[in-house]
C-alpha cells in the first residue's frame, strides 16, 4: 500500500518543478508513487505515448 504523505510529498516537489522551469522529469525506476503523484496534478501517466 502506498503511503499518502510520501504521494503529497512528491506531488509537492512536483509542482514546485513544475511552476519554475519547463522540466523533464527523469526516473530510472517503476515508480506508482511518482506517477499518482502526475496524475494528481493532472498530468497522465497512463499511456506509453505520455511518457515521450
């Protein structure tokens, strides 16, 4: 089970990136937490086609 503090904790980080900088977002790990975090802010995660 995911931990929701760790998903607002990266859904924070994710929209402080987000609001200063066009940005990449790099992971080299299967990460459900980074992705609900994405979804969370509106961004879609689920289609390889938004991945690139």
């Amino acid at each position: 089970m995911l931990c929701p503090k760790n998903r607002v904790r990266y859904a924070t980080l994710l929209d402080e990136i987000r609001r200063r900088t066009k940005s990449i977002l790099v992971t080299f790990n299967y990460d459900r937490l980074i992705e609900r975090a994405l979804e969370d802010l509106g961004i879609p995660t689920g289609f390889m086609s938004n991945y690139i």
